[in-house]
C-alpha cells in the first residue's frame, strides 16, 4: 500500500464516511470525497506552492487532530518524509499550530486547528511565515500528480499502525488517539480498508462502538 491507494480508496468511498473525529470540538464526520479532496489540496500546496522537493522532510508539530492525520497524508502524498516530534536535523518543512514557538524549518506554515477555520486566527505571522489554512483553499480539488507519492515514507507509517482485530469500521481511543504519531500511522493503516473513528476522550467507547457501527480496535 501507499498514499496513493488511500487517496484512491477515499475517492472510491464517495460520501460515506472514512475519518470520523471525537475530539475537543466534538464531532467531526469527513467522507471519503472530503477526504481525499483535502488530501489533494494538501498535496498539492506542499509542493506548488511552498516547492517543497520530493523526499523532503516535513515535521508535523501538531497534536493528535484530524487535521494532523490529512495533513501527514497529504505530505506523504506529496512524496515527503513527514515526522512527529522533534528531529535531530533541521526540516525542509514544518506545519504547526504554534508558530511563534515552532522548531527551526526552512519553510514555517502555521494551520489554525479550529474545525471551521479557513485562515490563521491567532496573533499575527511573523514575515515569511505561511498561513497554511488560508493558502491550501486555493489548491486543486484533484490529484494532479500521481507519481510523487513514490518518494514518500508512507510504507513506514502504515507499517506501525496495525489494528486488531480488522474490520470495515474499527475506532481507536486512549493512548492511540491522544498520541498524534500512534494515530497518524493507525489512520493511514485503517484509511486503505475501510473507515475509522478516533475518541479522544475515551469515555463511553462501547456507546460511542454501537453508535457508529465501529469495532473497538487496538494497535
């Protein structure tokens, strides 16, 4: 598998749901169609318009959000090497929801993590920094480049994200759906099979389960 076949799965999922998100702004339903639409978007602003070459390094300073799962995807997508956490060299790239704090990144671009934010609404960018949230929105819909995926690290990914049992529908929570690499790698293992559903806050996971058709699922 590779982030081409997510991409590919999520178009082929059409208006059913594929990422459903149970976090601090409640819930968040994405279709298969949204889904893949902000992956390309993603994929495409990362390397047209911020020119981020192919097999660059992008760090995700980011806590576990769904938009920290599209925007992984979609660097991945575009033929990046996306990280989590600090890294012990300085990244071509770096997406964060803290800029004034963010590690040092040849290319800073800030993501306003509110569920309906279509630009940064914190304090004002420091020059040169990128508002990602806002610039992303003029991107193509569709995939436009089909080959940079090859360059990505996707297989790492997907390979630390195994679920049991397997399953259409499976939802993750706890320690997974806190921790932003467990549920970036568990996301794209699961996106490539059917849908997931991420419960933060771990409450009523059997509820939550019969709710959404989903299977409680471990890594």
């Amino acid at each position: 598998m590779n982030a081409l076949d997510v991409y590919t799965a999520l178009v082929h999922r059409g208006t059913a749901p594929a990422l459903t998100w149970y976090g601090a702004d409640g819930r968040m339903e994405l279709s298969g169609k949204v889904a893949a639409n902000h992956m390309a978007k993603i994929a495409g602003y990362l390397a047209d318009e911020v020119w981020l070459d192919e097999g660059a390094r992008l760090l995700l300073d980011l806590p576990s959000h769904w938009k920290t799962c599209l925007w992984g995807l979609g660097g991945m997508l575009a033929g990046l090497e996306v990280a989590i956490g600090t890294t012990a060299d300085t990244p071509d790239g770096v997406i964060t929801n803290h800029p004034e704090t963010a590690p040092d990144a040849d290319n800073v671009i800030a993501l306003d993590l509110g569920p309906l934010a279509l630009s940064w609404m914190g304090d004002p960018l420091a020059s040169g920094v990128f508002d990602g949230s806002a610039e992303v929105m003029g991107s193509p819909d569709q995939l436009m480049d089909t080959a940079r995926h090859v360059s990505g690290n996707f297989a790492k990914w997907e390979s630390q994200g195994t679920l049991t049992p397997t399953g259409e529908r499976l939802l993750i929570s706890g320690s997974i759906a806190n921790n932003p690499a467990s549920t970036l790698a568990a996301v794209a293992w699961q996106l490539t099979r059917g849908s997931v559903v991420v419960l933060q806050n771990g409450s009523n996971v059997a509820k939550v389960a019969e709710t959404e058709g989903a299977t409680p699922a471990n890594m």
